[in-house]
C-alpha cells in the first residue's frame, strides 16, 4: 500500500512539471468520457429502462393496420371492453382518454394535461404512490366522491411540493375533486399532469381527442410466455365480430398488431439514438488515440535525453547541496550512505541502463567523478565515484580520504 501511494505521489508531481501536457490530456479525455457517459445515460432511461412500471417489457398497445398504411391506435369504449374481457393471451387491460384539465389558481384559470383512466391502471403498472393511498376500483364509480391523482412534477412546480395540498379539492374543469395521491417522479403514463379515475361501461361516453369522442388508448399486460403474435391472432378473432358495429375503426382487409410499450413511445427515435452512440464510442476511441501519442511523444523526448550524456551531467550537478552534504557527511565525518538515492543518481550521472552502463562517445565531455566537501574550516572530504561501477544492480563505492585543507588548495 505504502508503494502504491508513493506511485501515486510520483505520479502527481511528474504531471505537476508539465501543465501544458497534463491540461491537453485531462480536457481530452474529458471530452470523450464525457460525452460517452451522457449518451449512455439517454439510451439506458430512453431505450433500455423507459418505464418504472412492473414488468415493463410485457406491456403493449393493440395496433389497427388499415390497407391504405393508416394505423389507428385508439378503440372506442365498447371495443375496449370486448377486447378485455374475451381475450386470452393478456392478463389485463387498462385505457387512457386525454382530456384538458383547467383548475383556477390565483384568479387565473391554469391548463394542464390530464386523462381519464381505468381504475385499475395503476395496479396494473404497478405504480405506487409518492404521497397518498392506491386508487382503488371504487373510486371510478359515478357514485363515489370525485377524485384525481397528481404528477409529481405538478406538485413540485405549481405547489412548491406542500405535503397539506393532500387531501385538499381542486376545481377540475368545473368539478369538485380531491387529491388523493402524488405519483412518483418518474411515474409520467400517458406524459399527464392529471389522472382522473372513472369505471367504463357500455353506455359510457368519453370526450377527448381521437377519430371519434368515446376512444381510449389501449395498454395490455401479455401473460407470461405469450409471444406478441399469438395476442394478435388472439385479438383479431374479437376484432372480426367488431366489423359491422363499428367500421370507422375495423375497415376491411384490416390487419391487427401488437406493439411493445417502448416500441409505441420511442420506436421512431431508436435508430437515432444508436448511431448518436455509435458516433460518441467513435470520439472516445480518437480521444483515447490521442492521449496515447501525447504519452507516446514524450516517452521518445525522454529516450533522447536519456542518451545524452551532456544531459546527464548537467542532471548531476543541478542536485542540491545541501542534500548531497547531509546524505554523504554526518557527525565525525562517518559516510552515511542511502543506497537507493546514490544508486539513481549513477544511473542517471553515468548513463546507465538495466544492462549496465554505456561508454561515453567521443566528442562529449564526461561528467565529473570527484566531489570536494568542505567541512568547517580545516578539513575536507574527497569523495571519488569508482568509474568501475557499471551495473545499475551493484553498489557504488565510495572512498574517504582526509587531508589538510590549505589556502588556495582545491585539488
């Protein structure tokens, strides 16, 4: 651990001395991770967890393939019902109808996007409340008090998040109703502020947008093991029988379809969303490239000063004094010697490698091999570096030898 550390400590000092190349590397590299992580981030909330609810790779929506490319994604309510309860392959089905919601707030009248659901829509998501009870299949019932359940994303925005707002009634387009629950944040079905609760029958008429008012946006819950295309043979025995009742929707040569929840949502985006990918793992390649030939030129201006004997010389004498003095002269004159620091200042003094020391080339000065210490006033220590010590694995050795120090004398 303790080598670990000091690599580290190394490390931060080696970058510290060359700022300029630490700053182009630490930004390009920042760029890339950067940018790869923001993407991967998108794709897995887009396309790989869209949705927080239960078993969210089983949920999908009935398709009406027209002859003409037409697709119809909205059934009136008594096909709903048919299509819930005769069915085989799903073990539940939930709708949505889209509705404006107005509600005063201030004296101004505030618009957001609310729906109308089946009661049983967040059992089947699996949607627990942030705040508040489960609906139940009770609160859809004409007879029952009116109530609605809110986005957690309204409640932050429009009532700062007031745990008092539960239980309070709003006026809902002229109604009366009460909040009952807050949605966790991401619990967005349907992308509505508003969902308001309502059991369906035959006779029910629904107001909102589609072909025709009375339509619902279908959401199934395939059983487990049942294939997509076993549910639309399943579906399209029961749309046969739809045919004369309601031909507006069920027109001839009509193909039904089974789409998966994600597919509906994000389908027209997923190939967007792969080559955006593609092209970021791209950048991270190049900027990854990019730092390896930063590191890969300064490793061969490295190599060159390493063969340099000039270089080394000078390296040799830049070492402080006060250091060399204390490592090589204590107490009475006694030779202290850390192994570790004079065996890498040979190194680095004689131009040595792993396999041992190189010969000087001719046309270069060699460096230097004897230090004069001067001790006080009257004595002096030469220390000679034996030029026989050539193997980085060896021990340099170090003679002592005491003389009288004498005016003018410097030999």
């Amino acid at each position: 651990m303790t080598s670990l550390w000091q690599d580290i400590r190394h490390g931060l000092r080696t970058l510290a001395k060359i700022p300029s190349f630490t700053t182009i590397a630490i930004l390009t590299l920042a760029l890339g991770i950067g940018a790869t992580t923001t993407i991967f981030s998108v794709i897995d909330s887009v396309l790989l967890h869209p949705f927080p609810y239960k078993n969210a790779d089983r949920l999908a929506t009935p398709l009406i393939r027209l002859p003409d490319a037409d697709t119809i994604s909205r059934l009136p309510v008594p096909a709903f019902l048919d299509f819930k309860e005769q069915n085989h392959t799903f073990d539940d089905m939930i709708g949505l109808a889209y509705l404006d919601v107005r509600y005063p707030s201030h004296g101004v009248a505030e618009r957001v996007q609310g729906a109308w659901v089946t009661p049983d829509t967040f059992d089947v998501l699996g949607g627990k409340p942030f705040l508040g009870r489960p609906v139940t299949s009770g609160d859809g019932n004409p007879s029952s008090p009116p109530v609605f359940v809110m986005s957690y994303q309204l409640w932050a925005k429009r009532f700062n998040k007031n745990p008092k707002l539960l239980g309070a009634t709003l006026n809902l387009n002229g109604t009366p109703r009460t909040l009952i629950a807050v949605m966790p944040p991401r619990f967005r079905f349907g992308n509505c502020e508003i969902w308001i609760p309502l059991s369906l029958s035959r006779n029910t008429f629904i107001t909102g947008f589609g072909i025709t008012p009375n339509e619902l946006w279908t959401v199934g819950h395939l059983k487990s093991g049942v294939s997509p295309q076993a549910a639309e043979a399943d579906l399209e025995v029961i749309a046969k029988g739809l045919e004369t009742a309601y031909p507006t929707f069920f027109r001839p040569h009509f193909k039904l379809a089974i789409n998966s929840l994600t597919d509906d949502s994000v389908g027209r985006f997923k190939s967007t969303l792969f080559a955006l990918m593609v092209a970021v793992a791209m950048l991270l390649m190049i900027a990854c490239s990019n730092v390896a030939n930063l590191l890969l030129a300064r490793a061969t201006v490295r190599e060159k000063e390493d063969r340099d004997p000039d270089f080394h010389g000078r390296d040799a004498h830049q070492a402080r004094r006060a250091i060399v003095g204390r490592e090589f002269h204590h107490g009475d004159g006694e030779l202290c010697c850390r192994l570790h620091t004079y065996l890498l200042g040979a190194e680095r003094g004689g131009g040595s490698d792993s396999q041992g020391c190189r010969p000087v080339r001719s046309g270069h000065r060699a460096p230097p091999s004897k230090f004069v210490l001067r001790h006080g006033h009257r004595r002096c220590y030469d220390l000679t570096v034996r030029s026989r010590v050539c193997d980085s694995r060896r021990s340099p050795r170090f003679t002592r030898c005491p003389c009288r120090h004498r005016e003018g004398h410097n030999k």
